[in-house]
C-alpha cells in the first residue's frame, strides 16, 4: 500500500488535449505556420516553453503568451474527467506535479475548484529542471514529508514516466486519459479508470 498519490494535471486530472492542441493550432496559423494537430502532440506533457522550443518560431515568448491566452479562452472545451472528484474525495493524502507553470494554472487549473483535494502542487513555475527530470516529483515528494517509495505518480505520458523512475517512484498509467499502453510497458500499474487506484492505499 501507498502512503500518497501525486497527478499529473493535463491528460489525467483534467481533459484538456483538445483545448491545448487547438489553441496552439490556431496561434501558429496566425503565425503563418501550418501543422496538423497530430504534428502538435508532441507538446503533451511538457512545458510550454519547451514545446516551442522545438518549433521554428522566432519569437517565443510572445508565442507562449498568446498560446496560454487562447487556451484560456478554450476553458469551455475542458472538463474533469470522470471519476476523478469522487477517488480523490477517497484518497487521504494527494499532489499534484504539472508541467503547466503559475500562470497556466491560475488561468486553466484553479477556476476548477479542486485545489483543495491536494497537500502539495508543484507546477513549472516552483522548479528549474521540469519533467521528465525528476525534480518537480521530488519536491512534492518533500513537501508532503515521505519517500519516492510511499507513492504512486500517475500520468499519461512517457515524460510523467520517465520522471517517477528517475525520482525512484512507481509510476500508475492514466489509461483514461493516455488512451494507449504502447510505450507504457515499464509502467508498474495501468488504471483504466480513477477508481482502480484506491486499491493502492
């Protein structure tokens, strides 16, 4: 058993891949750049900054604030998936590690109304590596006073993966949110549903 679940955000607390993908579509084609949002996924589960990163944009800071604008207007699009209110009501003690920063969450995290479920959130703002490096995990580790042992993270991307086992944590695949195992296979669990994981505590 576990003493602790830490979640990631984006994909796993909250559907939010339309919105995130949509809006970045949309600021790029205003930029004159053209890309499906298949060529966009790949900025699931990492920093905004460094999506962009990866992208042929000149000005990026300017980019990103737009980005986070737009998907902030998209908030319509974004629901709580089903089944998460309910299983974290049920959890004793819960995190949340995200690789959204300050802003992003006050703008897409908080207006949801379930900050209060959680002892400890480190967003991308609280650390200067973010994931998959495991810093952010360990920090919440800290903050909630226990040991990547006592916990589960759960995620949807090879990134919140690659991060718990660099943290020396076991990692719960968010099947709901991933929607694939492929790629998953070093995952010690797979919950195909929220309530799966309050067999761990």
């Amino acid at each position: 058993m576990y003493k602790a679940i830490i979640f990631d955000v984006d994909g796993t607390i909250l559907d939010t891949e339309k919105a995130v993908l949509h809006s970045l579509q949309e600021v790029l084609q205003e930029e004159g750049l053209s890309y499906t949002q298949d060529e966009l996924r790949f900025v699931l589960g990492i920093t905004g900054e460094k999506a962009l990163s990866q992208l042929d944009i000149l000005d990026e800071e300017i980019i990103f604030e737009k980005w986070v604008e737009r998907e902030a207007s998209l908030i319509h699009e974004v629901e709580i998936f089903e089944g998460v209110k309910e299983t974290l009501k049920a959890i004793p003690q819960s995190g949340v590690v995200t690789s959204k920063n300050a802003v992003e969450m006050e703008k897409g995290f908080y207006p949801f109304g379930i900050d209060h479920h959680f002892d400890a959130i480190v967003c991308a703002s609280d650390t200067t590596e973010h994931k998959p490096h495991p810093a952010p995990l360990l920090k919440n580790i800290e903050l909630l006073d226990l040991t990547p042992t006592d916990v589960i993270y759960i995620g949807d991307s090879t990134y919140d993966m690659a991060c718990a086992h660099a943290a020396g944590a076991h990692f719960g695949l968010a099947l709901w949110g991933a929607k694939t195992k492929e790629g998953f296979e070093k995952a010690e669990f797979v919950f195909e549903k929220p309530e799966d994981i309050l067999a761990h505590i």
